[in-house]
C-alpha cells in the first residue's frame, strides 16, 4: 500500500493522502456520498465509435472492435496511470467520444463539512496541455494535481447532475481525448481519433501533490504564455510576447492546444446596447398598469417574452432587479437617451410598490408566483434601487423606503444570513439619510451583524445552497466593509479564492465554480457548471472592498468583470448561462442558453465598483 494513494481489492484508486490535509479523501466516498456508486468509480468511462459503443471499469474489451489496458504504478508520492485503447478488429476504427471518470470529491455537505473534507476541481482540457487541480476549500495546504503526459484531453462533462443530485453536487466529473460524438462543437472542437488495426491510442498522466498552486502551473509546462484573458476591441493580448487582437469570443490555438480569449466591446457601448435591448423587448407590454413597466426574462430563441410558467426564477421580481438597477447605472452616467430611462425607471418602481413590495415592507420573489413568498435576498437589492431611485430623482419617500426596507429584513432575521448586496446597501443609504440616529441605527446593525459572522468560524449557515461563492464573497465583503480588523477576514479571503482557478481561458480563469445555475435560471435546464455565472463578479467585487487588497488583488477583480461580458452580444442580447461541460448527464451542452434573464448583474456590479463608479 502506497502512502499516497490507498487503491482497493481491484487497485482502484478510492482516496488519496497528505498529512497536511489528513480529512481530505479528494475523491468521492462511497457510503458517504451515497450517489457515488461502483459505476463511476475511478477510471471506469466509455466509448462510442463507428462501429459500437461501450463502457468499462477495468482492463479489458469495451466493443468488439476496441478494448482498453489499464495500468497503474503507485509510488509513495506520485501514481501514475495510462490508459491503451487498441484496435481489435480487422478495419480503421472511427473513435468519437473516450470519457475517463475522475470522481473528485466537489460537494457541498455544510460548510463545515465542505471547508473540512472537498475540494474545489478545476478542470483544464486544452489538449495536450492538459490537467486537473484539486484543491482543498479552505484554499489551505498543497494541491493535488493531474498533469497529462502523454495524449491529449480536449473536453470534460459532468454526469449525475439532476433533480436528485440537486444543488450542493457538482457531480462525476469525466475526462475526455474527444467527445466528438456527443458535442462535436465543444471547447473549440472535438477531433475523431482513428485507429488501423493494431493500432492504439495512449492517455497518460501523473497524479502527486504539490505544495502550492504556483508549483502545479510550473509543471503542466504550460506551451504558451498569455498576459490576459479579456480585453477592449482596439486592445491586444499578448501571446508569447506577439500582440493578438480581435473582436470577441476568439479562439487560440495550434493542433497540439487551443483556449480562448475575449475582446469585448467599450464599456459604454455594451451597456446602451443592452439597456436599448431591455426597453425594447424584455417588457411585457400586453399587461395593464402598472404592471407593463416590469421586466422580464426574454428567449433569443423564439424572440418571446418569457411567462413566470410557475417557476419562481422566471419571475418579475427578484433577480430581474437587475434590468432597473442596470437602467438606473445607465443613467446616473448620461448614457442612453434620459427620458426614456427616466419614464422606464418611474414606471418600474411604480410597479415594485404595488406588486413587490407588502403593506408590511416584505419583499416578495415576484408578481404572479403561485405563492406570497418573501425572500430576504430581494431586499437589499430593492433597497438599493430605491436609494439609487433617490439619489436621481430626489424624492424623500424613496429613500425612506429604502430604510425601511432595510430595517424590516433585520426584523426579519437578515443577521443570520449573507445577503448579496446587503451591507453595500445599508452603507448606501445610511450615507444618504438625514436622520443621524436612524442611520446609526441601521449601522450599528450592520456592524453587530459583521462580528456575528466574523464568530462562527467555518459554521455557517445554509442558505439556498449549503455552501457556495455567493456565501463567501458576501461574507468577504460583510468583514472588509463593517468589520475590516477581524481576523476572520483574511480566512475568508482564502475561502474565496479557492473558488476561482488558475486554467488558461477567459470563461474559466479565477470565475467562482458554480454549478446549478443554468436549471434554475435558463430555458434548457441543464445542471452543471456555469462558466462564467454573473455571481463570480461578487468575488472581484469583494477583491476591491478588502482594505488590504493587494495589486494583483485588483488585476483578478478586473479580469473577472471583463470576462463576464462574454454573456453579452453585440445587438445587446444576452444569456443566463453558458454550461460549460461538453455535456450534462449525456445532454450536448458547452453552449449559451437562449434565456436572457439575470445575467445583468455583472454590468450593475462592474459598475457600482470602484473602478467604474459615477462621482456622485
């Protein structure tokens, strides 16, 4: 038995060890993660060819034409693994898709549990620059890393992601040389392998740990340097030193690796492309007053408005407070035409007050939700149209209910939770009101909430998902913004970064891993990771608001907004998701979802930054 790896009766690997992290198994737990079964166990996988398909789990014949030899030599620091597929037949075999799972153990038990025994898989697959970092959550201790040696990963997918499963799974991760025959399309494209008889295709790679990120990126022996990720039309990106520039999404490459890199459009121009778009399609026009002066989510597809359908995040409430709050930006700016937005923005909060928001001050998830359901999240977001409300138009009752607002989710219980914008929203207003002790009221508060925080530890309290990057950045930003000394704070930080990888590729690099987003926000349902969702903005909001940030702290927090305008399209249309695997569940994905829903978020919040924000 190796120190390193344990493998068992079948010298499966099924945990691997460092005694810097002696909780950490890295891998799923059968028992313990009770959806992981025998059928995905380390380096069982598939075929599809021309001529059959089939599955394996050991040495042995996948079709009648292809069979695998498995061979593994554990050390105790490193194993190494290859995997042969042979032509076993008599003519050329066509081989479209190879999956190899890799059963990482991703989870989100509690945030505890998660902090203590997951870790965070970022997953590269650029071919024959290729790889895997593990990585514990804490974001402390050596990483565990998978470094391709010999042939290629050009795709990775995600099974058991579903209604089951649900949120706090990201799922079995699934390493391919190509699924050409599944997504033909996916990371720039999928090659078909074709073998003579005799002939054989080798995928080798090294697992060991290393002690930080920055020794795992020194031996991928990356093939190429890239300076950045995402830059404005009329800008270059570096590649080995060449400038590149371009318009848009742009793929980069030679046969042996490709990524791809962003140009998006000015600042300015992105932002009245998509607020022309809003006024002009995401309205529902055919209702009466107030409610026309909504917004709501539109599909590309069919160029329809979309229905609430029952679905609480296809509503007029709740994340769509991102289309006024974009419209407002627009205008504390001058950008677009100030009538327009100025009647838009007096229809829409004229609509929140008779159908958002409660005789009691509750914020509901939306107009026509099947139930009177009040989420804490939407207040700190309502609040804060409505201060931004007051700060363009002057009216007092705006900012009074942007208080009270406020005031109303701390009766509420807000202190138990981590609400994404909320702490931005009480330092807003409280800036704004001329009560003295009201505002003080509302800051103490703040500040008790903070320390509350700052004292639980790695105990915190599930929110929609057990644990996630919108659970952390907001807990980054409630320390940095309320209780910036605590000792807590630089702990946070790590939790945070943890989240965001290091991998070559502007929809992948330093964006927080989320992975349910596309089924509860867009109109193709698809589980899995969501690269980049808006919500990975919250982390480079929260890089900006540490008062000890660093300069590479601010380079990250710029990158991660730019690389979010990727969602965005020229005539400003734009999507909810963009799932990245090359499938889900054996779903085709790699692709934008046609909804466009809540994905404004990331240009309210790239604005609203420092580096962006109107003098007031």
């Amino acid at each position: 038995m190796s120190d390193f790896v344990t493998l068992d009766d079948d010298g499966i690997p099924v945990r691997f060890h460092h005694p810097d992290l002696p909780h950490h198994p890295f891998l799923l737990q059968p028992g313990r993660d009770r959806w992981h079964t025998a059928e995905h166990r380390w380096g069982s996988g598939f075929a599809i060819t021309d001529r059959g398909a089939g599955r394996w789990r050991r040495s042995g014949a996948v079709t009648e034409s292809l069979s695998i030899d498995i061979t593994r030599l554990a050390t105790d620091d490193q194993l190494t693994e290859t995997y042969q597929w042979t032509n076993v037949g008599t003519e050329r075999l066509e081989v479209t898709t190879l999956g190899v799972v890799v059963p990482f153990r991703d989870v989100y038990e509690s945030a505890a549990e998660a902090l203590g025994s997951a870790c965070h898989t970022h997953v590269w697959t650029g071919g024959q620059w290729a790889w895997v970092m593990a990585e514990a959550m804490s974001g402390e201790g050596p990483v565990l890393g998978l470094v391709v040696q010999t042939g290629a990963l050009w795709a990775y997918s995600v099974e058991s992601r579903n209604h089951v499963t649900f949120s706090n799974v990201r799922g079995h991760l699934v390493v391919h040389p190509t699924d050409h025959g599944r997504s033909p399309d996916a990371f720039g494209g999928q090659p078909v392998i074709t073998l003579e008889p005799g002939e054989s295709y080798d995928l080798a790679w090294d697992i060991r740990f290393y002690e930080s990120r920055d020794s795992f990126l020194a031996a991928t022996k990356a093939p190429v340097a890239i300076d950045r990720f995402a830059a404005e039309r009329g800008e270059s990106i570096l590649v080995d030193g060449k400038p590149l520039s371009g318009s848009g999404y742009t793929y980069v490459g030679t046969p042996e690796y490709c990524t791809a890199v962003l140009f998006h459009r000015p600042v300015r121009e992105l932002v009245e492309a998509r607020v022309r778009f809003i006024l002009d399609h995401q309205r529902p026009l055919e209702r009466d007053e107030p409610d026309r002066h909504a917004f709501v989510p539109y599909d590309n597809r069919t160029a329809l408005t979309q229905t609430t359908s029952a679905w609480a995040d296809w509503s007029d409430g709740a994340e769509r407070l991102a289309m006024p709050s974009l419209l407002q930006q627009a205008r504390l700016r001058n950008w677009g035409e100030t009538g327009e937005l100025d009647a838009a923005l007096d229809g829409w909060a004229r609509f929140a007050r008779a159908r958002l928001i409660t005789p009691e001050h509750d914020v509901r998830w939306g107009s026509d939700t099947i139930s009177e359901r009040i989420r804490l999240y939407n207040f700190p977001w309502m609040a804060e149209f409505f201060a931004t409300q007051y700060e363009i138009f002057h009216r007092e009752e705006d900012l009074d209910l942007a208080a009270t607002l406020l005031e109303r989710a701390y009766q509420l219980g807000a202190d138990q939770h981590l609400l994404i914008g909320h702490p931005e929203a009480v330092l807003h207003v409280t800036s704004l009101l001329p009560d003295a002790e009201r505002s003080q009221r509302l800051k103490s508060q703040l500040t008790d909430h903070a320390n509350k925080f700052a004292n639980l530890g790695t105990h915190l309290p599930a929110h929609e998902v057990n644990y996630e990057q919108s659970m952390v950045a907001p807990l980054v930003s409630l320390l940095a913004l309320a209780a910036p000394d605590s000792p807590a704070l630089p702990t946070a930080l790590n939790w945070l970064k943890a989240f965001g990888g290091p991998q070559p590729h502007v929809r992948l690099h330093q964006i927080g891993i989320r992975h349910w987003d596309g089924f509860w926000f867009g109109r193709e349902r698809l589980w899995g990771d969501t690269f980049p969702h808006y919500w990975s903005v919250l982390s480079a909001v929260a890089l900006l608001q540490n008062p000890y940030r660093t300069p590479p702290d601010e380079v990250t927090a710029e990158a991660i907004f730019r690389a979010n305008t990727v969602d965005f399209s020229d005539d400003g249309s734009a999507s909810c998701a963009f799932v990245m695997p090359s499938c889900v569940d054996g779903r085709p994905a790699h692709r934008a979802d046609p909804l466009a829903n809540d994905q404004d978020w990331a240009l309210v919040l790239w604005l609203r930054s420092a580096s962006l924000a109107p003098q007031r």
